[in-house]
C-alpha cells in the first residue's frame, strides 16, 4: 500500500506527485469562486512560476463589476513570483532559472508582428483582448484556455516562451515589486508621453497609485512644481501625495480647483496635465484643458469615456494643446521603474498599504473600489497568506 502524504493542495504518493494550483476565478460580475486546477505540464521553452504578490488595481474593479465576457477568468495582472520551474530553453533564452525573483508584465506577445519588431508589444493583436478573441493577456484570459494559468489570482502562473520577464532588484521586496506596473505606467505616461522633465509644471488628477506613481516619477525628473487633486474622500491619499513630493493638493470638493491652480502658478498654468481619474467623466478632461498653460500644454488622458458631448475642440486649437492616449507601458518604462523602487528615494511602501489572501479577492477588489476596507491605496494579493 503506498504511504499518503497531504501538504495543503499537494498530495505526494511514493514517489509521484500529483498537484492541484488552487485560483480565485471570476465567474461573472462581481462573482469569484476558488476553484483547483491542473499542474501544467512545462515545455522546455517554457517556466512555471510560484506567484508571490499580485498588485489589484482600478482596472481589477472596473472588470470585477463589469467583465467584458462571460468566461471564467483568473484575474491577477500585477504579478510578482519566483520561477518554480523552468525549461532549458527558456533559460538559455530568458536568462531566468529555478529561484528568480521575477516581474511579469501582462502582455502576451507574438514576437512576430510589426509592433513587436518595433519593441511596442503592447499594441501587439496577440494580446489584445479587446479586438482578439484569442489573445493572451494575463488577469484577461479565459482560464478554460489551455493550460488554464493566465492571472495572477493563483498560487502559480505558466510562463509561455512570450511572456515579457523583469528581474526584480535585490532588496526589493515582493510586496514592494507589486507597484512596478503602476510606477511603469507612470513613467510611460508622464516622462515618454507627456514629456515631464526638469523645470516642469504638472498637474496630476487623481490621487490613487497611478496618480501617487506619477508624483514620485514626475518629482524624480526635475519638475518644479507638482499639483495633485482629489476628493474628500481621498484624504489620506492626498497625505502621502505630499510625503512623496506634492508641492500643492488641491480637494476640489471644497477649493474651486481651477482658481486654486491659477493662484499657485500667478495665472500662468501648467506644463503638463495627466488625467489619473480613471474615468471619472467630462470634468477632469475640462479642468485639465483649463489649467494648461496658454500656449503649448500637453493633457494625457485614459481612454475610459465612450463619448465626450461637446468636447472643447476650439479651446484646444486655440491652445495649441497636444492629447495623448495613456495606454500602458513599454519594456523600459518598467525597467526604469524597478530601478526606481530599488532605489529607496521615495518612501513608497506608503503606498502599499493593504495585503489580502486568495480567499479574500472579492473584499481585496471591493476595498480597492472604495466599498470594503478603508484607506487602501494599493493592495497586495498574496496567494499563499
């Protein structure tokens, strides 16, 4: 009779092991279920990882509440983890073994297109999930895909030959790591895009972790001076904004926001205007357009409003203002931003600020969006906790 021995999901029969990956999987909105999937098996081409921190982020709300698909979907898109497994080829290719502290970003690309010849494989249809039923994507991909693991809302991640890896730093915690893609989308947003360097005037719209990452990346290239806005409610964001390097915040709850900007900067406005509001309607785009300075200001928006009725296209000529589309980070932006958090300038574990375990996914989500805990800026899923 062969002896039995049981260590959480994992089940070891002399000798043989079979395994179960335990997963928080959304099975519609506002619906997870913790569910057991195979262990995959891992091609020499291809690496297995132990997921440590998987960062949720207002993305994860708006698609938590609100899923663009019925499918059941292992959410998880911020995710760092060591490489439990990994192939030889995926070795010799990647430069990562068995131990790697390691990011991954959520792109999932082709490796064969224009764009990722270009090194944008972000705009790579492989991975966009919006136009591509069959793109990979991690935290948006079906988990009845083949072999299931595609978020990071699980105790491992399967890791293609595709998959875009980071070495994390030494002395970064994992904890710590799980701000690499917002502090990314920070420097993609406020440095590439908007263009944000030393002597320059911002305003940043928003005090979450976009809008805190913005603040450290924008204070970390020289600029002058810095205005974060927000609401009552965002009290305790707007605190450690200034503990990163805010020189001014702004409740536009109770200051006219545009009149307090002209104030700050003797009616002259700003250089640069980085919309971090998540889609909070017309207003902050208007504010933004107002608060730039007379001629030749930059606003970087998200795309998250389907139609702008009456949008001041005149008051933008007439301005001479640049528009660019946020959309995500490249491969250096989150180089730079690893560097950044192993740096220690910043004292940016304010901003990590809860951790949550894979049974607590919906209250980790629902705290996120200002409905469960409170006071969380960026919360940390730990599968293992």
């Amino acid at each position: 009779m062969q002896r039995v021995r049981k260590c959480g999901s994992t089940v070891f029969l002399e000798g043989t092991q079979v395994e179960r990956v335990l997963a928080a999987v959304r099975t519609g909105p506002g619906r997870t279920e913790i569910r057991e999937f195979p262990m995959p098996d891992v091609p020499e081409d291809s690496a297995l990882m132990r997921m440590e921190v998987a960062g949720i982020c207002g993305t994860d709300v708006k698609l938590y509440k609100t899923p663009p698909s019925n499918a059941p979907v292992i959410m998880g898109h911020e995710n760092i983890g060591t490489i439990a497994k990994a192939g030889r080829e995926f070795t010799r290719r990647k430069g990562f073994k068995e131990g790697d502290l390691v990011f991954v970003e959520h792109y999932v690309m082709c490796g064969k297109c224009e764009w990722c010849h270009l090194g944008q494989y972000r705009h790579c249809e492989n991975t966009d999930w919006r136009t591509n039923p069959e793109g990979i994507r991690y935290g948006y991909t079906s988990a009845e895909r083949a072999p299931h693991l595609w978020g990071g809302f699980a105790q491992y991640v399967y890791l293609p030959w595709n998959a875009v890896v980071h070495r994390v730093p030494k002395g970064v915690t994992p904890e710590l790591a799980g701000l690499v893609t917002p502090m990314a989308n920070g420097v993609e947003w406020s440095l590439f895009d908007g263009g944000v360097g030393y002597d320059s005037t911002v305003l940043i719209q928003g005090p979450g972790q976009q809008g805190l990452s913005q603040t450290v990346v924008c204070k970390q290239a020289g600029a002058s001076l810095i205005i974060v806005t927000g609401t009552s409610k965002d009290a305790a964001r707007m605190k450690v904004a200034k503990e990163l390097g805010a020189d001014h915040v702004i409740d536009v709850q109770k200051e006219d926001p545009l009149a307090r900007i002209k104030e700050i900067t003797s009616g002259r406005g700003v250089d640069v205007t980085l919309d971090c509001t998540a889609g909070a309607g017309t207003l902050p785009i208007l504010l933004g357009v107002e608060a730039l300075k007379r001629k030749g200001g930059t606003i970087v928006v998200q795309g998250e409003m389907k139609e702008f009725p009456n949008f001041p296209l005149e008051r933008v000529t007439v301005k001479f203002i640049t528009i660019k589309s946020a959309r995500g980070h490249s491969y250096k932006a989150c180089e730079l931003a690893l560097a950044q958090l192993a740096s220690k300038r910043f004292p940016l574990e304010k901003v990590t600020t809860h951790s949550f375990g894979l049974k607590d996914v919906d209250l980790a989500i629902r705290s996120v969006g200002g409905q469960g805990v409170p006071d969380v800026i960026h919360a940390s899923l730990m599968p293992w906790k």
